[in-house]
C-alpha cells in the first residue's frame, strides 16, 4: 500500500511538472498516476476483507540439521536447512502452534511453541540457538521503506558470541552492545553507497568480523544478521536479509 502510494504521488508530480512544457509525457504521467489510484483503491478494498498477518521462518540454528516446521499439525515447510530462509506465508490472525522437528522425523519435536499472530502484521520466525537449546524468536518485520530511502536493524543470532557493536568502518557506530537473540529497531541507511561494515567487540575496537560491499537498495528494508560461531565451525558470518 505505502509503495502504491509513494508512487501515485510521484507520477502526479511528474505530470504537473511536464503539463506545460510537454503534452506527451504529461500524458503519459497522468496515465501512471491513475494506475497506481486505482491499485490503491483495489489494496484498501482487499484489506477490508483480509486480517490475516504474514510469516516466514528462518532456520538460524548453526548446529541444528535440517528441519521439518508444522504449525496447528499441518506440516508448512520441508527440509529447511541452515541460512534458509522461507518465503512470506498469509497465516490466519490469532494463536498458532509451531513444531519444529528433524527432517523427516515426526517422533518428537525438537521445538514447540505458541504463536500470536496480529491481523495484517508481518513477522519472522527465527530458529536459534544451540540444538539442545532451540528457541523461536518471533520478530515483527517492517518491510516497506518511505520512497526514496533504506531502512536497516541488526540481528545477533551467534550463540557463542559475546554482545557486539556494528559500526562503519572509519565511521559511525550504528548499534550497539547487541547480544545474542536480540534484534535492534530499524535506523536509516544510506542507499546506493558501498559500505565496509564491521563487527567489533562490544565497547572495544576489536574487530571480529569485517563485512565489504554492503549496498542498500532505496524503498527495500534490511536485516543484517549475525550468524554461526566464533570458536568453532560453521564460523561466524554475516548475511543480509531483505524483508
């Protein structure tokens, strides 16, 4: 809805703009602008008779095979492997039981928990942690940015690592003292820039991971997060989540 609406206002501004110095692309503006009205009408009007929420899993379990993820018994995704990250699903509002088990495998779970979700909210369900103590962090994701501009968060999924501060190289701090399971509010980032991010030690210029040619793209939102170990394999990485 908010991109209809950015873009709607765009091309009434370019049709305004070309109305006396160019009958064709004034035109041609108008036309855009009246087709992004008329997707804003057809959004509202499916709005009204949707309150369902959005949900996708990520599996951030460095340890942890391969998983079979069921919700209310029904099983939603087969075979998730680590780094994976599903595709939005539209989920009725309201409580939801996950169960996470090996692929394959519908002896026993290895995760189970409850879920609320809000009508028309957005969300993503995070496996983490060691695979003896999985958890699911359920994060509410924001993923339209205002027109023009970048929104970034951090997210610490290392189990192993100690609380950390992202910053710029040579530059800002964007956020810190994050530890592990915790997911930063969203900042602005900057857009068509190449960034050289680091990972340091939190309070310290102790550098653990260094992450080149970071680009975020305008109207898109990001999760950056931190995954797998510091002191043994998969080793520690960084990965770029758009919402």
């Amino acid at each position: 809805m908010d991109r209809y609406i950015q873009k709607a206002v765009m091309y009434d501004l370019l049709a305004r703009y070309y109305q006396y110095k160019d009958w064709d692309q004034h035109e041609k503006y108008m036309r855009k602008h009246k087709e992004y009205v008329e997707k804003i009408v057809k959004s509202r009007e499916e709005e009204r008779d949707d309150d369902d929420g959005r949900v996708r899993l990520f599996h951030a379990s460095p340890d942890t095979p391969a998983i079979d993820v069921y919700m209310n018994g029904q099983k939603i995704l087969r075979n998730m492997k680590y780094k994976q990250l599903s595709q939005y699903m539209k989920i009725p509002k309201g409580e939801h039981r996950i169960d996470v088990y090996p692929a394959g495998h519908t002896s026993s779970p290895i995760l189970s928990q409850t879920i609320n979700v809000l009508p028309k909210m957005t969300y993503t369900l995070a496996v983490i942690g060691d695979v003896h103590r999985l958890q699911l962090l359920p994060i509410l994701d924001h993923p339209y940015a205002p027109y023009g501009k970048a929104k970034v968060r951090f997210a610490h999924f290392s189990p192993d690592a100690p609380a950390v501060d992202i910053a710029l190289r040579n530059g800002d701090v964007l956020f810190r003292n994050v530890s592990f399971g915790k997911v930063t509010d969203y900042i602005d980032a900057p857009v068509n820039e190449k960034l050289y991010v680091d990972v340091r030690v939190a309070g310290t210029n102790q550098v653990v991971l260094s992450i080149p040619n970071v680009r975020f793209q305008p109207n898109k939102s990001y999760t950056v997060v931190a995954v797998g170990y510091v002191s043994r394999t998969p080793s520690l990485e960084v990965l770029v989540l758009e919402s």
